[in-house]
C-alpha cells in the first residue's frame, strides 16, 4: 500500500452520518451533508445519501462537478456565495445557492432563463460571524426583489456561526433567525422552504433540547466526518471520532539524538518547532509535510512529540522503542488537516467497508464498536 494515504472506513462515515440524522429528525430539523473537507468524494457523499442525508452541500464547482461525474443526482446546494463568474456553471450542476449579493443573484438569474430553469436562492443572513451575509435589516428588501426577479426562486434563509469569528450559536440567535424567517414571509407572501440554522458547531444548540422553532435544517460536514464539536474539538456522543486516518511512511530514524541545537532565521518555522528535542527521546522523520496536511491539525499518537515540520518532513520525538525505516504511523486528524490531506495530490485515498464489501457479514454492524462512546 502506498504512504502517505488516508484510510477511510465508509462504515463509520454512515454510521455517524446515521447516528446526526437520527437526533436531528427527531428534531424537525433536516441534514445537508456538507462534502467540501473531503473534496466532493463519490463514495464519501453516497455514503451520507444512503444514510438519511436530505441532500448535499458544497462550496467547489470542481467538487460538485466530481459528485455529477460520478452519476450523484440528489439536490447539491452551493454553501459559497458564487463567483460572479461562475454563475452559468451553477446554475448547470446545482439546485440552488447560497447568496448575499444581488448583481450575482441576478446573473444566476439570467443563467438559470437561459438554462430554461428556476435557480433556487437562500439568502444568507449575517448574525455575528462577520463572513458572509445580508444584514437583517436589509433581508425583507432583498427578498422581495429576490421574489420579483424570473429565473429564481426564493427557497429560504440561512445563517452561519463559529467560522471567522467565533460566534456560538445558541438559543437567543436562533430565535432571532426564526423571526427574520416570519418576517420575511409576512413581506414577500411565499412560505421559506428552508431555515438553515448553521453547521456543526448548532448541534450543541440542536441537541440541548432548546425550542427549534423556524430551524429546519443544519448544514452537516465535520460532525459527520470527525465525530467531533468543532468549538470544543469534543468527541460527539455515539459518534466515531476515527473514520479517518493518516498513514505515513518513517523514511529516518535516530537512535543517537544528539542534534546541534537549533536556530531559525524564519520566525514561523520557529513557531512550528513546538518542543526543543526532548533529551530522553529519539527522532523519527516521516515522509509527509506541510504540502501534504496542517501539520498542527495532527493528533500525535501517546508517547510521541511534534518536534518541527517542513514542506516534505515531519520530525517526530518520541519515547518508544524507534521504529524501523520503511514502517508506518497512523494520525487521527483535525478538520483542518483532513481538509488539505483530502486535496493533496501525493495522499492516497484508500477505502474501507466502502459498499462494495457492504454484503459481508459483521462489515455493517457497527454495534459493537459503540463502547467507545
Ligand atoms: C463549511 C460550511 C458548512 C459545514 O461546516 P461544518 O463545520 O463542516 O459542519 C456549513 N455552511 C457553510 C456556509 C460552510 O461554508
């Protein structure tokens, strides 16, 4: 097998995929599975679609293109407000768009007359994170010119939290999201299909049992791949937190530790040298670096020290008996390092329990692995 790769075990992708929908549903709320950290993956997204997703979401033409290569036709949603000049190929491949600018809703538009189609529009409401968004008091106008303009169709709002800036979601500006979503009926006259809520970092929100209200649908991608909250980076109840896994190859290692003592001429490489060689460890270096992953988003198995990065390197301190050239370590990883690792082009990717084993026995069953919990 190849190093570096990301071993993906589908199985868990849908059990967590399963396990959201599930505690969501019974909610009122619906999931859009959000596949932009793993590229637009065929396989990855099926396994959402089998699992209960309503339907998916994307922020890359590219990966959206992949997703319809490969024969996916359920409604994929745009989660980034389009390029200007990218409005005639989403019109193309998606069902609707996240937006926020009206010179680009109405090129979607004239696209969409041109496609002979009917663009579906969320508008994007700006509640604190400082990304992307209308501001409240200006949705109601835009709306209605959302409503008045052919071509599109006004499909709902939505808001987003805990991107740029940090802000929570929590009952007070769910609330507040709920009422724009009456307000904005009661100006322009149609029902708002959907109320999207936000990402991951609602389920906290979601989950708590506070009112949903409008909220019927949440916009789902690092729940579902990592299993975690992505503001307290904790483990999701029920969730597996390992459906992913970086592989990477030990190409030296380092008995005699001794190493003159560093210095840095670039002050952020400095920063990456997170600990100096601790005296009682010895180095290993893998065939994997900054090209490849963010270094800092990978979880160093026990015993083991991140000792600095390079673009092709990582130097590892660790205390165990040094592993021979040639083997392997495995990393589980954060959002930010699943996201490059997917894109890189040198990281294999290699599934597991991907469907095509799906009729073998105890290869679904993930029942018994729940101990985890
Ligand atoms: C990436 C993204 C999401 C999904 O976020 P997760 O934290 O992965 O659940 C939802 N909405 C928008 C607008 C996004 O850009």
């Amino acid at each position: 097998m190849s190093s570096p790769r990301i071993e993906v075990d589908v199985s868990k992708v849908r059990h967590n995929t399963r396990t959201i929908v599930g505690r969501l549903n019974a909610r009122g709320i619906s999931v859009t599975g959000v596949t932009k950290a793993v590229c637009g993956h065929p396989i990855i997204a099926r396994a959402m679609l089998d699992s209960g997703v309503a339907g998916l979401a994307e922020a890359r033409l590219s990966n959206v293109q992949r997703l319809r290569k490969a024969g996916v036709t359920c409604p994929i949603t745009f989660i980034r407000t389009p390029m200007l000049s990218q409005a005639d190929d989403v019109v193309r491949v998606c069902e609707a768009s996240y937006n926020t600018e009206m010179t680009v809703i109405a090129a979607l538009a004239a696209a969409a007359i041109r496609q002979n189609k009917v663009h579906g529009v969320i508008l994007m409401v700006e509640m604190g994170d400082r990304r992307e968004g209308i501001m409240p008091k200006d949705l109601g106008d835009i709306a209605l010119q959302v409503v008045n303009m052919p071509g599109v169709a006004l499909k709902g709002i939505g808001a987003n939290f805990a991107c740029l800036s940090g802000i929570a979601p929590n009952a007070a500006n769910m609330q507040t999201l709920s009422a724009l979503a009456n307000n904005v009926e009661g100006q322009c006259g149609p029902f708002l299909q959907t109320v999207s809520g936000g990402n991951s970092a609602n389920l906290p929100w979601a989950l708590e049992g506070n009112a949903t209200g409008r909220i019927n649908d949440l916009r789902i991608g690092e729940a579902i791949l990592l299993g975690s909250d992505p503001i307290s980076g904790d483990q999701i109840g029920g969730m597996f937190r390992d459906a992913f896994t970086l592989v990477a190859e030990v190409v030296e290692t380092d008995v005699n530790s001794v190493r003159p003592s560093l210095s840095f001429a670039d002050a952020k490489l400095a920063k990456l040298c997170l600990v100096p060689n601790p005296g009682d460890t010895t180095r290993r270096i893998l065939a994997i670096g900054h090209q490849d992953t963010d270094i800092l988003g990978l979880s160093m198995p026990d015993g083991n020290v991140l000792i600095g990065a390079t673009s092709d390197h990582i130097v590892i301190g660790t205390k165990h008996a040094t592993l021979r050239v040639g083997s392997e370590m495995r990393f589980q990883m954060k959002y930010s390092a699943l996201m490059r690792a997917m894109a890189a082009p040198d990281v294999e990717i290699k599934l597991l329990h991907d469907g095509a084993t799906r009729h073998r026995r105890g290869i679904q069953g993930t029942g018994g692995h729940l101990g985890l919990v």
